[in-house]
C-alpha cells in the first residue's frame, strides 16, 4: 500500500558514509573518478573498513538491519536471515520468500565451507509445452504468470542455515523486516525504475497492481512510502510456525490458488510441489587461482565450475602485467569468458538429473591448460567449440531468456564466519504475481530452463526423481532446478578466509565475479575499487562492454579493430550486476566494497 511521503524517509543513499570507517590510502586513481553527470546516482570511492563485522548488500537498509543483528550478537548466519528478508521489503524486484537461493558459509569454528542449494524446481505438472506457441515456439511473454513459477526454495534455506548455525531466535532476526514492511520504506530510484518498467506486468494481476501501483494505476514517486502490511503479516506468520506454514500451511494454499487461477498464464504447482521441496547440501566447487583457494557453488548452478576455468584459463595468461581497462586486458577478459561460457553451455545443469556432466574434467588441470592454449590463440569473431565434445546429448546452448536482474550479499561476523549467498526471484519483479494476501512476489525461475529444447542438461524435465548427489538426504525425491549462474564465492589465503563477494547480473555473473577477482588478486585493488572497475561481459557471442567512462569509447574502436564484436550496453540499474563484497585485511581488519551500479551500501561495526 502506497502513501503520500508525510514524513520522507530519508534513505543510506544519498548518506553513504560510514560512522565507523576510515579512510584508505588509494595508489590507483583511475577509477575513482566520478562517473559522467547523471549516469550513476551514488558513487562510493572508497571502500569502508571496520573491525568488528561487515555487512555489504543491495540496499543501505538490509545492510544496517545484518549489522544490527551482529551489534546484538547474532553471528553470520542469523544476518544473513535477516538481510534476505529486509530484502524482500526493499528490493521486492531482486529476490525474497517466492524465490530460490544459494547460501555458502565458513564456519570459522569447524574451519568448514557449507553450500546449500535453495533453487526453485520444476513442480511436477509443468510441461514445456506450457511455454509454446501454436508453431511450437517458446511464447514471447514467457516470463510472466503463473506457469512461469518454479516451487520457492529461499524460505527453506534460510531456515536450515539458521536451523544449523544460528545463535538467535527466528523470531529475532525476521522481527527487523516485519517492522520495516509495517513501517514503510521510501520508494528509491532504482525501485521505481523497476516498478515503471513491470507496470504494464502488474496491471494484468490485481494484487500486484494494488501493492505496487497507485490507485489510478500510475508509478510511484521517489520518496512516496511503501507499506506492506500484507507481507508483515506474511513474515509474522513465518516467524511463528516456521516454514510448515510456507511448505503446507495457510501460505502455501494461497500460493497455490494464485498461480493456478492466475488471470494470465496460470500455472500447474500443487500443494505436493510445495511439501515436497527440500534444501540440498551440496559439496561446493573448489579450485586455485595465485596460490588462493576459491570456493563457490556446484551445478545446478554454473557458476562454480565456470569461473574456475575462466579464472584457469587467465592464469596462464599475462593478465597481472596489463594494465586495468587496457586493451590487452579486455582482450584476455573476453578470450577466458567465450572459452569456458562455451563448456558450460554445452554441459551444464541441474547435477542430480545429469550425473554424468564432466564436472572433474572442466576443472582437470590438463584440460584447463589445453583450453588455455586453445583461447589465447583463438581468432576473435568466431565462436568457441565445447572442448570435451562429448557425443549425443550435449549440445551447445545459451539460453536467451535468463535476466539481469537477482541480488548478493556478503558478510562477515566478529568470530571471522563468513557469509556469501546470491538470491532471486529470477528476472525483476519476477513473474509480476503477488500472492494473494500474502504480500510477496512469486519467481519465474522455470525461463532459466532452456526452454527451445526437448532434451539436455538444462532441459525442462518435470518428472520428479530421487536426487543423486546431495550430501545429508540423497534419498530425497524432488523436481529438476533450472541452471543458474549465481556464483558466491569465499576465497581462503592460506587457509584463512580472505575475500567474500558475488553478484547478481544473470548470466553476466560469472565474468563479473571472475572480473572483481582480477581486480582484486592480480591488480591489487581494494574491494570498492575493484567493483567500481569498468566492465565487460564475454559469453561466446559479442561482447558485452559497459558504457561507463569516457575511455571505454576508445577501448571499444580498439577491440573492434582486433576483430572482436562489441555490444555496448548502457548503465541502467539493472544492467550491469551489483557485486558485494568483503576483504579479511592481514591486519585483521575489514575492507568493504558495495555497488555503485544499483543502490549498494556496506555497513560495519
Ligand atoms: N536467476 C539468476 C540465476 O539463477 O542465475
């Protein structure tokens, strides 16, 4: 429910120091100047650094509220519950309870990294023909209603991480989102850029168009206040009973009636779909990089195995001596990113219905170095092949209709856990359905299927199976879960962990995350310099460059003239990934970066 801004709140974005912090000695300018006038509404130059915990998110009030609940001795964990739901309310576009997730966690006590996959997944009467046309084409508004739902893995997550590791009460670290959903946030820049840009999604779904519309059905101002009482009344409930209300409960029957009695494509997910959903412990994807052990999420996610051969491949290259946004560098960028966006395409999917993706040969070092080999002389303008060219059901494929859009967060507690989960409703605003009574938007995950084909790893396949490779319940039967590029990451130095970070941006995660890591390791950035660092995306098509600064006109003649194709995106919020991270410093301090690109901030203590 919208109101007129009687008292505007006044948000972190236009007061992004922080008390705490203090200033770091900057050797490298060069992108730390201010971006062209009105490109970029908030600029962070420097990264903030505090002792004591760190939160880096997507909105400067998620971030307050982590630190909040570390200042009251909660630890990692019991922020990260809170952080996802205060995101729910301010960044209802990005992610929240009708979405999925991946939650990776080093729990200083054990010296041990968990991963747990919250992905959504297909419910069981989904069919791909759910998504064709007459002629057997996928729809072109494939991405809104209720078919596009895939069954809500987030709430789940958040409980069994906080079931396991958690110090606080549930109660305690939902109660932050619950008075801010009551109280009102004021509508920033990027929420009403992305409310404008769905309104036209919202208007053919009455409980949308009455939480995110005014009356009249226009868009609301920056500055007006969003209240939420439905979705207060939605996280109340799911602070007292727990997720059996969400999985099978009051919240459950509502979401079941909404998306199969949706007023445009409603969808086939059951009340089965729901109780049956199950967190998965994963084994994360381990690999080296300059001597650092990086560790980040397994299939169904991409993300991991991924960023380990693009990070594999630009080892053995002479990325460290380029200079950052130089030609040559961006060269390499885009060699690493093509070669290894070719593997995944061809292989990559939901591991429980694909037990023979060649997960050990990506990473194998033999393979990383002939694939090395093979794309520091490739000639640019012609795609990369797969490398394994493994026979039959592996065919190449990048699926079209994965978004931009999706949400990380990084933190770190005063005992040094560490937490990095990047979470989605899939594209913004997800299908644009909100659950009747219920306050909360619903995913549209099921698009990252490829849905132009039958068969392959990242085929919609709605028969539900036993999984294969789960590390605490492998006898557990659910539904496939569409590939994902969501790439959290914890690097150790030493085996300590040094570097938290991650990014939303849809496929274009990967090469973010792969680039902030450059930044950081190779280039000896701090953590807002690396993320404020220009970027490309390269994904065995044209690559992507950012139209940041005014130097990347040149870079672009340059690239062209060395024949690769350039596809200049412009900086609106969404387009250009939102990485958050934070750097464990040797003096035992904490380096935090958030980005400038949607509404970051970072908050400490
Ligand atoms: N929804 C974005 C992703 O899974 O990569």
């Amino acid at each position: 429910m919208l109101s007129r801004a009687a008292a505007f709140i006044p948000l972190g974005l236009l007061s992004i120091m922080i008390p705490f912090s203090e200033a770091l000695p900057h050797p490298m300018s060069e992108f730390n100047q201010p971006p062209e006038p009105g490109q970029i509404p908030v600029y962070q130059p420097k990264a903030v650094v505090t002792r004591n915990g760190m939160v880096s998110a997507a909105h400067p009030l998620a971030a307050r509220i982590g630190v909040a609940i570390l200042r009251q001795g909660g630890n990692a964990v019991d922020a990260m519950v809170a952080v996802q739901m205060a995101l729910n309310v301010v960044e209802p576009q990005s992610s929240g309870i009708g979405g999925g997730c991946f939650i990776l966690f080093y729990d200083a006590a054990q010296r041990r990294v968990y991963c747990l996959d919250g992905r959504e997944e297909v419910p069981a009467g989904a069919r791909r023909s759910d998504f064709l046309n007459a002629q057997g084409r996928v729809v072109e508004d494939d991405l809104t209603g209720g078919a596009a739902v895939g069954v809500p893995g987030t709430p789940a997550a958040m409980w069994e991480a906080h079931r396991r590791w958690g110090k606080l009460s549930w109660q305690t670290v939902l109660e932050p989102a619950i008075r801010l959903a009551e109280d009102g946030i004021g509508i920033t820049p990027r929420l009403r850029q992305s409310i404008g840009l769905n309104r036209s999604r919202f208007l053919r779904f009455p409980t949308s168009r009455r939480i995110f519309l005014k009356p009249d059905g226009s868009v609301p101002e920056i500055g007006e206040v969003l209240r939420q009482h439905d979705l207060a009344r939605t996280l109340r409930l799911l602070s007292q009973h727990g997720p059996a209300v969400f999985y099978e409960g009051e919240i459950a029957r509502d979401i079941v009636r909404t998306v199969q009695n949706a007023p445009y494509r409603p969808g086939k997910l059951s009340l089965d779909d729901l109780k049956r959903y199950r967190v998965v412990e994963r084994e994360p994807i381990r690999f080296s990089y300059r001597g650092q052990e990086i560790v980040s999420v397994p299939p169904p996610s991409s993300g991991g195995l991924t960023l380990g051969l693009m990070l594999g491949i630009l080892e053995q290259s002479p990325i460290a001596s380029c200079r950052p946004g130089s030609v040559e560098e961006a060269d390499l960028l885009a060699r690493a990113g093509a070669a290894s966006f070719a593997d995944r395409n061809a292989y990559l999917g939901d591991q429980d219905w694909n037990p023979d993706i060649p997960m050990r040969r990506l990473l194998d070092p033999d393979y990383v170095q002939e694939r090395a080999k093979i794309a520091l002389s490739h000639k640019p303008g012609k795609p990369f092949e797969p490398g394994l060219l493994i026979e039959g059901r592996f065919q190449a494929s990048e699926n079209p209709r994965e978004g931009q859009h999706t949400t990380h967060f990084s933190i770190v507690d005063a005992q040094r856990n560490v937490i990095a989960c990047t979470t989605t409703i899939e594209h913004g605003m997800g299908c644009a359905v909100v659950v009747e009574n219920r306050g909360f938007l619903l995913n549209n995950e099921l698009t990252d299927f490829d849905l132009d084909r039958e068969s392959g790893p990242n085929a919609l396949d709605p028969t539900p199976r036993p999984r294969r490779t789960a590390l605490d319940a492998p006898e557990s039967v659910g539904g496939k879960r569409p590939r994902s590029s969501m790439t959290p990451v914890i690097v150790f130095k030493n085996g300590e962990p040094y570097i938290t970070v991650g990014s939303p941006g849809g496929v274009q995660i990967i090469g973010i995350v792969g680039q902030v890591l450059v930044n950081l390791l190779d280039h000896k950035m701090d953590m807002q310099q690396a993320i404020n660092a220009p970027r490309l995306s390269s994904r065995n098509g044209p690559a992507g460059l950012e139209v940041l600064y005014p130097q990347r006109r040149q870079l672009v003649r340059e690239l062209e003239q060395r024949g690769w194709q350039i596809e200049p995106l412009q900086p609106l919020f969404d387009t250009w990934g939102s990485a958050h991270g934070i750097r464990i410093r040797s003096d035992g301090t904490l380096e935090g970066g958030a980005d400038p690109r949607r509404e970051g901030a970072v908050r400490g203590w």
